[in-house]
C-alpha cells in the first residue's frame, strides 16, 4: 500500500496506526532521557533507591535528637526513639556537560557553504538563501538541533512561508517570508518518520498535546507528505488510548506545492552519555558516600580507654585529658580509605571523558599547560575532532536537505530561478571548533612566503578591528612614524 493510498483510508486509527509504525528505529525512552539530562531527577535523589536512613535516639537524653546508635535496617517507623536522618545526595550535570561540548564542538564555528554559482540567478540564488538563514538565525538553530538530537536521540525542523507585507529581501518581490519550527521530544513531541521498503521517507507526523481555547486537552496527530498535510485531533492526553474518535481537522488536508516533504529530520541510535551511565551513577553513589563518611568522621574524634577524669574545654589552647592510671586516648585516623576513593573517582571521571570522546577542559586542567603551538592544540582537541567527523555522516544529510527545501521553496515563490534552483549545488561543511594559533599560523604563511611581509598594514588594522576608521588609524601611524624618523644633524644649542 502506498502513502496515498494509505491517507485516502475512511479508518483514521487505522491510518494513525500505520504511520505510527512506519519507523526505521525504536521510538526513543524520552522519559529515561530526560531524567538522565536532570541532576534533580537522577537515582541518587531519589528516596526509594537512596532511603535516608532511620536513626534511633537517647529518649531519656535533655537535648532531642542526640544520636545513640544508627540502624539502617530497622523498619520505618514514626514511634518516639527514632528519627529520620537524611543521607547526602550528590548529583552531577555530567550528562549536560557531555552534550554541551559535543555541540560546542560541532557548531562553535558557522556551517560553509561551497557553491561556485554560475551566472547572476545562481547568484541572487545564493544570497536568497543565505538571507534566509540569516533571518531564522541558523547558527543558533545548529545548536539547538544539535542539543536535541543529542540528548534526545532524534529531531526535526519544518520550514514554512507566512505572509508579510510586500519585500524585496530575497532579491525579487514578494509577500512571503520563510520561518522554521524544531520539533524535538525534548519540547514534547512525538516524531514518527514513515520509510517505504527503500529506505526513503515518504511521509513524516508529529504527536503532541495542547489545551485548547475552550480548555479541553487534546491530543493531535498531523502528517506531512510532499503534497498534503494532514491534521487530526481527539479528547484526552494520550491518543492511542483515545485513538477510536480521532477526527480530522477543519480545513485540512492542506495542499503543498514545493514537491517536497518540508520537515528535515535526524536520528541517532542512543544518546551522548549511554555508555557511561552506570559510571555516571557510580560516581554520584561514590561522591554521596563519601560526603556521608565526612559528615560522620570529618572532624577529629579520640578513642578513649579507661576513666577520663577532666577534659578541656572548647578552643582552649595547650589543652590535655586527664585520666585514671592505665586510661589512653588516641586520635581514630583512617587508613588507606580516602586514597582509595580519590583513585576509583579519578578513574570513573577519566573513563567518562575517554568513551566519550569529550575533552576535560576545565580550569584545574589546563592552567598548567601555558602556550602551546597549533599543533599542539590540534593534538589536544583530536578525539572531539573525530567525534565531530563521526556527526558529520547526519548533519551533511541533514544540512544538505534544508539548502535542498529552501531552494525548492525559492523555485515555486519565484518562478524565473526554476533553472538555477535546478542547476546551483551548495555543499554544506561542518567546521568543528578550535582555538586558533594566529601566531604560529603567521609564523608558517610568513615562511612559505620567503619570510617576506604577507598582509599590508591596511588589513592588519582591520584585522585587529580596534580603529573605528582604519584610514584615520593608518594616517595617524605614518605620521607618528614621520617625528620619530626626523632629527637634527647639528649639536644642540643652548
């Protein structure tokens, strides 16, 4: 059965059904991913998985709640003798930290675009579409596609026209302006990409949920094909427990015109942080622990055998413990344990960083390092590097059917750059991000160059964008240059 003949079904939970399954992967656990990207929501804060332990008191002791013993076993209970002790809760942002880096690195620097556009279509074309992108901000929407599909496994985006008063902005005149919208399980959504047997996607839906003006909750389902979109709804939050009285939308199916299918969608097998989860929970079981046994042992405490007859009182200076004959008192000290926790937590955060492939750039890391060539910082950053190659395999698909959408809206809004919509090729490249070395990059160009000058003293002003008016900043530096060469041969009188 074809996409058409699927959508011209009268059994809308039939057809709802069909798309829902037309899936080329499993749908993503987004309410597992979210608690993951949450330190407020991981294990370790949660009561059931980390109880906070039951303490048993003194009853008979003037100061309430002065400790006796601890008793971790003993059955919650609300009776007079116990009370509850609550545990230290240790959550790391490290999942958050992972993807921030990740999409640092593969969009810190703006997308190139290559094209050599031939004739002035291909041209205005050109500058049409980089307008656009300048309108709907695309630096920052890299990023914010790449924290999605990131942290979320998959995403999309769809590009729409609104109508707006009559503009030459795109280099003709017209009264649409083209607009995008993410849609992201992160915000919500649920995305269902429908393949056919070839791999290719024919058809693409969103789920989500929404209070309506007349404050019923409705769930809707909509559908983009390269020649429809299609819109249904029904009552209540979850419409495949409601999917017996989906209804279809009025006004819809809406017709398409570009002849092809306007949303671009992404997806990868698992989020940033899966194979370091369990490291991740480790290290905060480690951490709370730890913070437990400091709050218990922190401060010095004397082991006391025999009678104490006098002890010193708080902050005395020269103070001793007086003691029947026999009595001793020794300071309780751990032995080995505070290495061994530093070693297990040093280890955990170095093979997080490692399966990761993300870099520890924090300030305790890289403050002792100082000046280091190019190279070497290339050396330093070459794991994320390769991270940003492996991304590359989506985002150049990804990126390279947005230029393909745009053009194809330009091609139906302005019929006389049909052929150039056709015939330009524009190649997306992701630049991954890297400190530049512009002393050791001027230290090669100048000795590939005969260590002769490489930029005029023009440009370097503008380069170094200090002056507001370069021609001004380079005339007042030849005549400072002008004094400084002028002198009197003669001896000075007096």
């Amino acid at each position: 059965m074809t996409i058409e003949e699927l959508l011209q079904s009268e059994d809308i939970s039939k057809v709802v059904s069909e798309l829902r399954n037309g899936r080329l992967s499993v749908e993503p656990n987004t309410k597992e991913h979210v608690a993951q990207y949450d330190p407020k929501l991981h294990d370790i804060n949660d009561t059931q998985k980390r109880p906070d332990k039951l303490v048993v008191i003194d009853k008979d002791s003037d100061e309430y709640g002065e400790v006796k013993n601890v008793n971790p076993n003993v059955e919650q209970t609300t009776e007079q003798g116990f009370r509850i002790e609550p545990v230290a809760r240790i959550a790391l942002a490290i999942q958050k930290l992972i993807v921030k880096r990740a999409v640092a690195f593969t969009f810190g620097n703006p997308v190139t675009y290559g094209s050599n556009p031939e004739g002035e279509d291909e041209k205005a074309l050109l500058k049409a579409i980089n307008r656009a992108f300048h309108d709907v901000k695309e630096k920052t929407l890299n990023r914010r596609i790449a924290r999605s599909l990131y942290s979320m496994t998959e995403v999309a985006e769809l590009w729409y026209p609104v109508e707006v008063p009559e503009h030459e902005t795109y280099g003709f005149k017209t009264t649409k302006k083209f607009k995008v919208a993410i849609f992201s399980p992160m915000f919500g959504d649920r995305l269902y990409p429908y393949f056919d047997d070839t791999r290719d996607m024919v058809a693409f839906s969103r789920q989500f949920t929404r209070k309506d003006r007349d404050m019923i909750t409705r769930t809707y389902f909509e559908t983009y094909t390269k020649d429809k979109h299609y819109l249904w709804c029904c009552d209540g939050l979850d419409g495949e427990v409601a999917g017996k009285n989906w209804t279809l939308v009025e006004g819809f199916p809406k017709e398409l015109t570009i002849g092809k299918i306007p949303v671009i969608y992404a997806c990868q097998p698992q989020v940033e942080w899966e194979d370091v989860q369990s490291l991740i929970d480790r290290l905060e079981k480690l951490l709370s622990n730890f913070a437990d046994t400091n709050d218990y042992h922190a401060s010095p405490k004397i082991f006391v055998q025999g009678k104490v007859i006098g002890f010193a009182r708080k902050g005395e200076a020269g103070a001793i413990i007086e003691g029947e004959n026999g009595a001793t008192a020794q300071y309780l000290a751990w032995q080995n344990a505070p290495e061994s926790v530093k070693l297990e937590i040093e280890t955990l955060l170095r093979m997080i960083y490692t399966i990761t492939q993300t870099p520890d750039i924090s300030f305790d890391t890289v403050k002792g390092i100082g000046a280091i060539s190019g190279v070497a910082l290339q050396l330093l950053f070459m794991d994320a590097h390769l991270k940003v190659q492996d991304k590359s395999e989506i985002f150049s698909d990804y990126l390279q059917r947005r230029v393909n959408v745009l053009k194809a809206f330009f091609k139906q809004a302005h019929l006389e750059w049909s052929k150039a919509c056709d015939n330009l090729i524009i190649e997306p490249e992701i630049v991954p991000y890297i400190i530049e070395d512009e002393l050791s990059k001027i230290n090669i160009l100048t000795s590939a160059n005969g260590n002769k000058q490489i930029a005029s003293r023009r440009a370097t002003i503008q380069r170094l964008g200090w002056a507001d008016n370069v021609d001004e900043e380079e005339k007042a530096i030849i005549n400072e240059e002008d004094r400084e060469n002028s002198y009197y041969q003669n001896e000075p009188t007096i």
